[in-house]
C-alpha cells in the first residue's frame, strides 16, 4: 500500500494510511469538543441567531459549510484509488459513496434554496460545521476508496448477518429516514410559507405593511412533530444508523459519522425546547419530547 499520497495536500489531502489512522482515531473524540454545548445556551445560527458584525448571509453560510462534505468525499473516493493501485472497487463502495452524495444534494444545495427564508450565520458556526463537513468527507472518503473493504471477500466478511440482507436493511433504513427528513423540514418551511401568504393577503388589503418573516415561528404539529420538537435531527440519525448498518458496524468512519452527529445535534434539541417553552409556554408546547421520546 502506498506510503504517500499526491493531492490537494500531499499525505493528507487525500491522506496516506499513516494520516489517515491518525485523523480517524482523533475523530472519535469529537464527542467530547461538541459536549462543550451544554454549557452555553448560545447558538449563533436559527432561532437563536444574534446580530452580529461576524455575521454571514444563511443561504450562502449553509451553502458553503455544507457542500465540502460530499465533494470531499468524491475528491477523495476518485483521486485515492488509483495511488494505492486499485482499479475495481467492489459495487458497495459506489453505492455507498452515491447514498452520501444523495443526502448532501439535497441538504447542502437543495435546501437552502427551498427555504423561505433563513437567519443570518455565525463565523463560527460556519467554520466549525465547514471543519466537520471536510474531515467527515476525507474519512468516510478514504474508508470508501481504499482504507476500507477493496474485493467481494472483504465484504463478505464486513457484513456476516446476512451480506446483502444487511446491505439492503441498511439502504432501506437510509432512504426511511431520508424521505422523513424531507417530510419533516417541509413543514417546518410551510410554516413560513403560511406566514408569507398571510402577509401577502394583508398587503394587498392595505392592512399592514410587509414583515420580515426569518424570525416567525410557531410550534410544529404534523407527523412526529405532535410528539416531538425536532423529529427531523432523529430521523436524521435514522438515515445515518442505517447508512452505518449497510457499510457494517465494523466501519469507524460511518460510525463517527453517526455519534458525532448526535453529540452535536442532541445539546441544540435539548436546548430548542427550552426555547418553544419560554417563547410559547408550556401549555402550547403540549409536554412535547425534545428529540427522543421517553428521553429528552
């Protein structure tokens, strides 16, 4: 296997073995940087986004922070293998570097274009989450072009329940959560959508003039929202558990993907309850679980 690689950065853009087991076994601390959160109530993104002269616009905040994830992963997944003399990965690997790409395509580019509107972004937040996207990329990248299962045999072995059973079990609970995940971010847009009909109608009766609607908001309550606050951060980690089930529960990369993305996402939710409740009241907010119900 080769010693050095030639890239954006030689030796780690994409990595060579050395870095790259270097760079996954600091990843599995990740968890504890983002438990940092607990301590703050600040979050310079959404709800609780403040103005600030370290501001960017959310559109081109999300879009940038997002995207480096996946085009990470395709830089990686095309330019590692032929230095490490591979020229035949098995299916897997394409499929499972064609789900992650699927993922991004909507929430990196789609989405940000499908909100109505979205709340100015921390420099922080964004570096952070672009920092995140880059190394989550270069790992899940790297397990997938070369670092990870390379012949049909490897994966016979990655996945002994079943091979292609848990393969599809796996595909099958990404795609639940990925459709969920759409579903539930939908009405947390129609929300604003509402809104900015109602205000339209007002404006044409001359009643009111046109309001800013970044900051509108209101408790959800179609499909899991009538349990919960932030269904779409746990079918979220649906679709990643299952994407973790069809790689195998052997790959670190998908299972850091997984954790990580909990330990960062789990303090926001917690966090957001506490803020429906302050800004609703606890009558409106209706005992709604934050994210896990029966949890928090």
């Amino acid at each position: 296997m080769a010693t050095s690689t030639l890239g954006l950065i030689p030796n780690w853009y994409p990595p060579n073995r050395e870095h790259y087991d270097l760079i996954l076994s600091l990843w599995k601390w990740f968890p504890a940087f983002a438990s940092l959160q607990w301590l703050t109530t600040w979050y310079g993104m959404g709800k609780t986004s403040l103005p600030s002269p370290f501001n960017l616009p959310g559109r081109i905040a999300w879009l940038t922070m997002e995207s480096p994830g996946f085009l990470t992963l395709l830089y990686t997944f095309f330019r590692l293998p032929p230095q490490l003399s591979l020229s035949d990965l098995p299916w897997q690997n394409s499929v499972l570097a064609g789900l992650f790409v699927i993922h991004y395509t909507y929430r990196a580019i789609l989405f940000p274009f499908l909100q109505p509107s979205m709340a100015p972004m921390h420099l922080s937040i964004w570096a952070s989450a672009f920092g995140f996207q880059v190394i989550n990329g270069l790992m899940l990248g790297s397990w997938l072009a070369g670092y990870g299962p390379t012949t049909q045999q490897d994966w016979d072995k990655l996945l002994p329940f079943g091979g292609t059973l848990q393969f599809t079990i796996g595909i099958a609970l990404f795609y639940v959560g990925l459709a969920a995940n759409y579903y539930h971010d939908d009405e947390l847009r129609e929300i604003r959508r509402r809104e900015n009909h109602r205000q339209d109608r007002l404006v044409k009766e001359g009643k009111v003039k046109r309001a800013d609607v970044t900051k509108h908001y209101e408790v959800p309550k179609a499909g899991l929202f009538k349990y919960m606050l932030y269904p779409h951060y746990l079918v979220e980690w649906v679709e990643w558990f299952g994407y973790w089930t069809a790689a195998g529960y052997g790959c670190v990369p998908a299972r850091c993907f997984l954790f990580n993305e909990i330990a960062s996402m789990l303090p926001r939710a917690v966090r957001g309850k506490g803020w429906y409740v302050e800004k609703f009241g606890e009558e409106k907010v209706g005992g709604k679980w934050a994210v896990i119900p029966g949890v928090w």
